[in-house]
C-alpha cells in the first residue's frame, strides 16, 4: 500500500472520529443551542494551539450491546493547548458519543491528560457534558471515575483546575467537579448526584432538573458553583479571564499585567460609607474604586451575598478580594460566609495570590440555627485560613469591625501585614449598644429614666471605642487613611511585600475545622 493510501485512510478515519456521535446527534445537540465538544475546544483555546491525544482510543467493553459498538474517542476530546499564550491541559466531553458517558477507557484518558498537567505545571480545564458513569461498563466505569477524583486530588493546590458543566454532570461524576477549584455553570446544564426520579422515589418529593440542579440552584441555595454563564460561549469567555488572574502552578506567581502606574487620589471614595454607621451601602463600590480598571471578578455572587469575594489587580498584580457586604445582612459573617470566604482565601494562598480584606462587619450572626448548624467550627475556619496564609495580607478597616469578626477579617493579630483604617472605622470588641447592656446593666436598671441613662452610657462608649485612634494606639492599626490614599497604599504595600516569605512548622498538615 503506498504512503498516499495510507494518508488517504489516516485522514478518512480521523475525520469520521472527529465527528463524533455523527451528524444526527451533532444537530441535535446544536439545536439546545450547546456547542459541541470540538468547538468548545476551538473557542477556548488559541488558534492552532490544540494538540489532541487519544484520538483513535477504543474502549473494550463487551457486555450490554457494547460489543463492536463505536464510540469515537470514547467520547472524551483530551490534550494540552495555549489560552492566550499559556500552556493548559484540558478533557472535553462528547455528549453525542453514549451520552458523553464515561467508561474505562474514557476516565483513563482524562485521568492521563490530568498527569499531564501536573507534570508540566499548567491548569486543567474540564468541560463536562455527561450522563455519567458509563452504565454498561459498571464497575469498571466507577474505577475510572475513582482514578480522576484521585488525581483532581493530586492537582489540588499544586495547579489550578476549572470545571466548566456546560450539559448533565449527574451521579458520582459530580464529585469531579467538586475537588477542582471552581465550577462555571451553563444555564442549559444540571448537576445533581441522584436526578428528580430517584428523589421522587426515595422521598417523595417532586422537582424538575433544574430546580434540582440548574445553575440558580447551585448558585443560590448550595453554593457548589462560582460563576453562572447564559451559554457555552459566556462559559469559555469566564474561564478564559480567569485565568488570567491566576499563576499556572503553585511554584509560580500570577501573570503581571500591564499597568499605567495610575495611583492618584480617588475622591469617589469620600462618598461612599454613610455617615449614618447602620446605613448600608454597596462594598463593591469601594472595590471597583480601588482595583484596576474597575475591573473586579467576582466569585459566588448569587450565595452568602454578605461576603464578597473575588480577583482584581492592582497596578497590575492580581489580588483576591474578601470584603463583608453591608448592603445584605449588614455584612454580617453567618455560616456560609465563612466557609465561602475561608475557601477562597485557602485558594489564593495556595497560588500566590495576595489577599486584600475590606472590613465592615457588625460581629458573627447570633441565633439557635446558627450556633446548632456550627457557627462556632465554620466561623473557626475563617480564623485558620487565614492565620494559615502567607501570600502578603492587606487589610482595609471601612467601618464597623467588631468582636471576634474583627480577628476572622484578618485582624493584625491574625497575621495582616498590613492593617490600614478609614477614618469612619470602629474597631472594638463589641457594637456600643450591646456593649453598655454587659458592663452597665445595673447602673442601667437603678436609673430614674433608664432610657436616657442607656442613651448616655451607649454614646458614652461609642466616643470611646467608635473610632480607629485606639486600636492605632495599640498597634492593631497600621496606619489611618483617607479613603481617596487606599490604592495607592494598598500598591505600595504589595510592592513591598512582593518578596514577603514567611515559614510555618513542618508537618503533614493542619486540621482546618472541616
Ligand atoms: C451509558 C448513557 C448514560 C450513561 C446517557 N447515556 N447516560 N449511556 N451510561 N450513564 C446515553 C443514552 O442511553 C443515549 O444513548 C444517549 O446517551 C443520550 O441520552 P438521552 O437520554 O437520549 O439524552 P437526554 O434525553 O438529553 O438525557 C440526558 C440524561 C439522561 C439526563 C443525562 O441520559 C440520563 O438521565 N442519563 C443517566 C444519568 C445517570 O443516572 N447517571 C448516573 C450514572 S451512575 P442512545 O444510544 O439512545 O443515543 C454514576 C455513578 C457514579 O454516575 C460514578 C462516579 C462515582
């Protein structure tokens, strides 16, 4: 046979792979307005960057019908590609190949190109779009997706990892997910571990997919994911920013953008914490006043609004940004703020990232469903994450910062740098109205008009604690700013902070409050 006939069959055979489960399927897909698995490669990667391995894998299963039954790939596209000049490895799954399922041969790909990336210190990306475990290859199909949650495990805080669930990601494949670092959600997929007939079975209640396991859902009530996209497109668009932000392994830091070296004074920053100290206002605005560009991606926005959190840069150095929310809540840290802000901060130190903390935050919340759902051991992991972190640690008081909420939001105590107070901030161990109900009880009860008493003793305590002069007084505080100086201290401070190391004792690791 000559070179060309081979040619000839090589590329006929790679063309018919490459179509995965075939037109039919392909148009099916489409028309639920998803992007195919190969285009989704296309759009996330640079242009003639992907390089493509196991292509021609064959599965070997024999019982079910899966006897010579073809499945292109195995339905899973895998290999290492560039994002905007930077290395990534990635697996997309085929829905049009048996469901995207995910057989031996399937998770052993993914599994393999996970190495990959490992070894060359680079992200992984998975797209998932799946029924699950391949379901004819039973045991075999759960000890592939066992050898992937095992290397997730082993990428985890050594390279980034970004599951994007653009279709169904049903049953144990859920955990995949699960263990990388963040989940982009598609509005057209669901993820769940058992699906609405089962539920409806064991429980008896009744749901639709998506309630079950729509984007909404994760994002509000379970807070599984970080981010939600209208469209596959939107998916790629988020991925592809952040990474931007991040370093490509735990040995790097992140990417240094170009900057203009702008710190000039912002004045908008006057105006924005009311003078009022119980009316709210919206973080954010203090955020994107201080980030480049205004450009602020935030993270879990739709869950624990309380706590913001999310990735900026400043002068071109990404930071990740916890700040409490006094527009929800009074940007009180609850539960699920804790745990969402602890996660984060684990993230950033793990690679490198700077943390930037704004703090208003009238305490942690008081309550039976709290302290009987674990307030105490959430809150606690506030406490550790970032006591455990050694990225530099910037903290901006704004206003309130009070009791053991004033330690979780990376008090100097914790560990800060760098503590910086608004004029406007109040740093004590307690709100001035709870506070005189503890010390002046008494004095309170024996008096003629206890009301004004109360008024008295309350405005008394405020004059003393309300402001950031005392805990400057005992070093708590670094520095008082004026709000339009907070860019420019915080780059300054990150300058010189930029070759901060700082050791912990060798152990295997610490226990975090799980
Ligand atoms: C094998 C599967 C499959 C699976 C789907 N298919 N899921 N094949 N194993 N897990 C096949 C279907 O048979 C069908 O094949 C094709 O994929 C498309 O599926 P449809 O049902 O026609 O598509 P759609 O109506 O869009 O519904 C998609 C779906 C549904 C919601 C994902 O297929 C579904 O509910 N699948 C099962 C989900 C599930 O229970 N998974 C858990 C598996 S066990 P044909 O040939 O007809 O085109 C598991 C255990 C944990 O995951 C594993 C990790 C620890």
């Amino acid at each position: 046979m000559s070179m060309d006939t081979r040619i000839a069959e090589l590329r006929k055979r790679r063309e018919a792979i490459q179509l995965g489960g075939g037109s039919d399927k392909l148009e099916k897909h489409r028309a639920q307005g998803k992007l195919t698995a190969r285009e989704r490669v296309a759009a996330l990667t640079d242009a003639g960057s992907f390089q493509e391995t196991g292509l021609f894998a064959e599965h070997r299963a024999t019982l079910f019908g899966m006897a010579g039954k073809e499945a292109p790939a195995d339905g899973v596209i895998c290999g290492a590609a560039t994002v905007h000049g930077r290395l990534i490895h990635l697996a997309s799954q085929d829905f049009t190949v048996l469901g995207g399922s995910a057989g031996e041969l399937h998770s052993t790909k993914v599994a393999e190109i996970m190495e990959q990336s490992l070894k060359t210190g680079s992200p992984f990306v998975f797209i998932n779009d799946s029924g699950g475990a391949r379901v004819q290859e039973g045991i075999d199909s759960l000890s592939g997706y066992g050898k992937v949650f095992h290397t997730n495990v082993m990428l985890s805080g050594a390279v980034p990892q970004i599951s994007l669930i653009c279709g169904p990601c049903a049953g144990g494949a859920a955990y995949s997910p699960a263990l990388t670092d963040f989940i982009i959600q598609t509005r057209q997929a669901q993820m769940f571990i058992t699906g609405p007939q089962v539920i409806k079975q064991v429980t008896g209640e009744a749901v639709t997919a998506d309630q079950l396991g729509g984007a909404d859902a994760h994002m509000t009530n379970s807070g599984v994911v970080h981010f939600i996209a209208g469209n596959d497109e939107e998916a790629i668009l988020l991925c592809q920013k952040l990474l931007s932000f991040l370093p490509s392994n735990n040995l790097e830091d992140p990417p240094v953008f170009p900057s203009d070296g702008n710190v000039d004074a912002n004045p908008v920053l006057n105006g924005i914490v009311p003078d009022d100290p119980k009316q709210p206002y919206d973080v954010r605005d203090v955020i994107l006043n201080v980030v480049d560009n205004g450009d602020f991606l935030e993270a879990q926005s739709g869950y624990a609004p309380n706590i913001v959190i999310g990735f900026g840069r400043i002068l071109g150095r990404s930071v990740g940004i916890i700040a409490n929310q006094p527009a929800y809540l009074a940007g009180v840290l609850d539960i699920n703020a804790s745990t969402k802000a602890s996660r984060f901060i684990r993230f950033c130190n793990a690679f490198n990232i700077a943390l930037l903390t704004f703090v208003d935050v009238p305490g942690f919340l008081p309550g039976v469903q709290q302290e009987h759902n674990g307030i105490i051991r959430h809150g606690a992991k506030m406490l550790f994450a970032y006591s455990a972190a050694t990225v530099p640690k910037i903290t901006v008081v704004l206003r309130k910062s009070y009791g053991g909420a004033y330690l979780a939001m990376c008090g100097k105590d914790l560990g800060a740098d760098r503590t910086f107070a608004w004029p406007t901030a109040e740093i004590a161990v307690m709100g001035a109205e709870g506070a005189v109900e503890i010390v002046f009880r008494k004095e309170i009860q024996e008096a003629e008009d206890k009301a004004a008493r109360r008024k008295e003793l309350i405005e008394k305590y405020r004059e003393v604690f309300a402001n950031p002069y005392v805990s400057a007084g005992r070093r708590l505080v670094d520095d008082i700013i004026e709000p339009p100086e907070t860019r420019r201290m915080i780059a300054q401070s990150l300058e010189y902070l930029n070759t901060k190391r700082e050791l912990r004792p060798a152990k295997k690791h610490g226990l975090i409050p799980l």
